[in-house]
C-alpha cells in the first residue's frame, strides 16, 4: 500500500481506498467503522493482501489490523491436549507459529505459507492438506466481531451461535473479527520425506498414500507423468530435529524453488513451446530428501516467484479423473504450464462456507506465472472441476457467481441471511460479494 493504491501480492487485484485505518484497540476499531457508516463509506478490513481475487478490495475505508496482533490468552485442555489460545486478528501466521512453539503449543495444520494475516486465512478457508484434518477455520473455537452497527459481539458454539457459523469463513462479509480463539494442540515435530515419482503409480495408490500419512501432497509438474510427493509425519516435541542442511536448504529452497524458477519462468514466457521439455528436466533433477523439523517450519515455505492461481475443492474421490481430464485437455490444447499442479487432502467439515463442507474434499491447484495470461487454462480447469461439482477456493480466482455456487452450499442460503441480518446496509459489501453472494 502507498499513500494511495492498494494491490494485492499477486498484482492482479487493486484500489484505491479513500482512507486507510490502522487501529490499535478494538474500541479504536469500533469507532472507524462507526465513523465509516456515518460517513456512508463501505469498509473492508486487509490482511496480508495474499488472496488473488479482490475479495479485500474496497474505495472505501480499507483497515488493516496490524496493530492488534499477538496472543491475548491461553487456557490449558485436556481434550484434545493443548490450549485455547485467543489471538487478536492482525496477527501474522509467521509470528503466531513460533510464539505458539515458545508455548509448546502448534496449530493442528496449515497451509503452505506463513505471510497471511489470522482473519485473513480463516475468512476464505485457507487450508493445508492431511486427510484426517480439516483447514484453519477448522481450529476456531470462537471469535469476537466488530458488526456493521459498531456493536462488539462474542460468538461461539454456544453464544450467538448462526453469527459463528457464518463468520468462521465469512469471506469479510459478516463483520470485522477483532479476536480469534484457537484450538491449538501440544507442539509436535514432522518427517518430512519428499520424492520424484510417477503420477500414474501416485494415483495408483493415491488411497494409501493419503490415508497412511498424516499430511501427503503432490505437485504434478503437466505436459509429464512426473510428481514430486511429500509425506509429513507427525513426531513428538521432544524428538531430535534433523532439518535439511542450511547449504542444501539456501540451494534447494532458495536457489531452485525460488531464483532459478523465475528464471525458467522468464525463459518459458519467452519461450513457451520449450516448457514440457524444461518440465521434464526439472522433475528429472529432483531428488530423495528427507528431515525432521518444528511442524509449522515444515507445512510453510517462502514463494518468491509471483504467480496467479485458481484452486477447487473436488470430492476426494473424483480427484484421479479431474486430474486425468486436466492432462488430456492440456495435451490437446496449445497451453503450456511450467507451474506444478499442487494436490492437498483434506477431512469433511462442517464450517458453513468451507470448500470442504460435508465432503471429504481433494483439492487441486493450477498456476500461472505472473507475466503470462492464465485466462484459457484456468476456464477449461474451471470447468472440469464444475464438472464433478467443484468449490472454487474463495481468496483464489475463479468466475463464479452467486447464482451456480447457492447449489454447491447446503448453508448458502442460512450465510445470507445472517449476512442479510447483520449487514443490512451492506457496509462490507464490495464488487467480488456481489459476484459470489448476490
Ligand atoms: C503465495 C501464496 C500461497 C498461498 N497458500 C495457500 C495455501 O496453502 N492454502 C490456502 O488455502 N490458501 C493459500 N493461499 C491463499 C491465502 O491463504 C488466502 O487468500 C488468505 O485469505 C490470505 O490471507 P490474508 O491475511 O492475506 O487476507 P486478505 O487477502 O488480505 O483478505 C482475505 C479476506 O479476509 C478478510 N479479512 C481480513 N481480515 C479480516 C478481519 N479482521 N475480519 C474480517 N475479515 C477479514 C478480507 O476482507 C478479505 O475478505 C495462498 C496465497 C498466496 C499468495
């Protein structure tokens, strides 16, 4: 954010808010979006601006809750062991994890970075992958919001509890959430072990790949039948760790992941036509690795090189034919990809607005480097998901709207409602509710 414009990480969404609020208290929060409404201004509170679509997007009153961040309180359970924790809602996941380990206490699981905001990640169902759990809103035991009216409320299970299930992924619309409370469970360690493979073998034992790990995911590099796949297992806190070596970790994860992969981007936009040869050079050269780290260090990596993406939630048992259907379309089309397509896992749920609501849920990842147009890949993906009744990821681009996304939800129509209830006026309203929510 300059004194002006706001763009998101990837740069493909902006705005131009006509104040930027960062406040420090809830009362100081409370007091903005009083001062918003009177003032007739919308309002939308940023986080971290990780998510492709303009979800946080607004020419209003844009607040960003970097202010109120940290732990406010820990209460010790037994079942399961560990604490709830609650946390205000600017705080970044790269501060929470290693306050929670100072603790001994970690998040059951989470995505593949760190840079989001708490709300952020829980408001559009930021997940990680592991076939016995769910995403972070999965883990919220209650929250406390700032509604439309400025009115400071609790929400939980058992206190106002429609408010909860629509705000646990409320997708910003409901009201702005000034504290979160965690289940948060005893610090464990994971083994990571990651390996090339084939696709057609992975998808060959795909069920005891995702049942007999703790968390499994693959990245399927297209126009190959190569994979890379990665089997987390959860360890005890007091284990020895036995992370990567720095050298190895600075040139695999820095190096390759991140420098040499821009520069294969910038050659593949030069040269698209080379991509399934570079493809299969890249998935040729990795290697076996494996080490033991803190959990949060190991689900989390830094991604440098921008890109676009478009993710959808399939159910877990159609995840084999809609990534058969992706390579057939791919080897049709003159599309080239040199981004992995990620594979995650995760549980059924119950949380509203989850992608993973009532179904036990694959999820499916296409990307596009930043300086190419992901427009005719990311439809025909679309549109292969929608084929097996896809849930579009709801920070992450997609073209659907309102009118094809009531039948995917079975509480689509209990969320606008509460939506209808609390945000009469639609103070939190912005061009991409319109678009999902009507
Ligand atoms: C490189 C990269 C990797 C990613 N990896 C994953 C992944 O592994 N798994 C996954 O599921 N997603 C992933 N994402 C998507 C990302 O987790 C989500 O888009 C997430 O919402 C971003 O969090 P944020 O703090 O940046 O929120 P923003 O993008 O800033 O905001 C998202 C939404 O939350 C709302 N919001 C923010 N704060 C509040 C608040 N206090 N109260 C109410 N609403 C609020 C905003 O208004 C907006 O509607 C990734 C994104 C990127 C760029």
């Amino acid at each position: 954010m300059d004194s002006q414009t706001w763009q998101n990480w990837a740069r493909c969404a902006d705005a131009r808010p006509t104040r930027y609020a960062t406040p420090s208290t809830v009362t100081e929060l409370s007091t903005e979006i009083g001062r918003a409404a009177a003032e007739g201004l919308q309002v939308k509170c940023v986080g971290a601006g990780h998510s492709f679509t303009p979800i946080a997007a607004t020419d209003g009153v844009m607040i960003s809750l970097d202010n109120l961040q940290g732990i406010e309180s820990v209460v010790p359970t037994t079942e399961p062991s560990g604490a709830l924790v609650t946390v205000f809602a600017g705080t970044r996941l790269h501060a929470l994890n290693p306050a929670l380990w100072d603790l001994g206490l970690a998040m059951a699981n989470l995505g593949d970075i760190d840079a989001q905001s708490i709300a952020g990640a829980i408001s559009t169902g930021t997940h990680g992958t592991g076939a016995r759990f769910g995403g972070i809103a999965h883990q919220v035991r209650a929250l406390q919001l700032v509604l439309a009216d400025g009115t400071v409320v609790d929400c939980s299970d058992e206190e106002n509890p429609e408010l909860f299930h629509a705000a646990r992924i409320g997708l910003g619309a409901i009201g702005v959430i000034a504290k979160v409370t965690l289940q948060c469970v005893d610090a464990f360690l994971m083994r990571a072990v990651e390996a090339p493979g084939l696709l057609s073998e992975t998808l060959a034992g795909l069920d005891e790949h995702v049942a007999g790990t703790d968390h499994f995911e693959f990245y399927w590099f297209p126009h190959t039948d190569r994979v890379l796949t990665k089997h987390n297992t959860r360890l005890p806190a007091d284990r020895a760790v036995d992370p990567v070596h720095p050298v190895r970790a600075f040139v695999e994860d820095e190096l390759l992941s991140n420098v040499l992969f821009d520069g294969i981007n910038r050659v593949a936009t030069a040269i698209p036509s080379a991509i399934p040869s570079i493809n299969g050079f890249t998935a040729r050269a990795l290697s076996r690795r494996e080490y033991v780290n803190r959990s949060f260090e190991v689900f989390a990596s830094p991604r440098r090189v921008r890109f676009r993406e478009m993710e959808y939630a399939v159910p877990a048992e159609a995840v084999s034919d809609t990534l058969r259907e992706i390579d057939r379309w791919l080897n049709k089309s003159d599309v080239t990809v040199a981004f992995p397509v990620e594979v995650r896992f995760a549980a059924a749920d119950d949380v509203w607005m989850s992608t993973a609501n009532g179904r036990d849920t694959a999820y499916i990842a296409v990307h596009q480097y930043h300086r190419r147009d992901h427009r005719e890949y990311f439809d025909a993906v679309e549109a292969i998901a929608r084929g097996v009744d896809g849930r579009p990821h709801w920070g992450k681009l997609h073209s659907r709207t309102a009118d094809d996304l009531r039948p995917s939800y079975r509480h689509f129509d209990a969320f606008v409602s509460v939506r209808d209830k609390y945000d009469p006026a639609r103070l939190f309203d912005n061009a991409y509710l319109r678009q999902v929510l009507g």
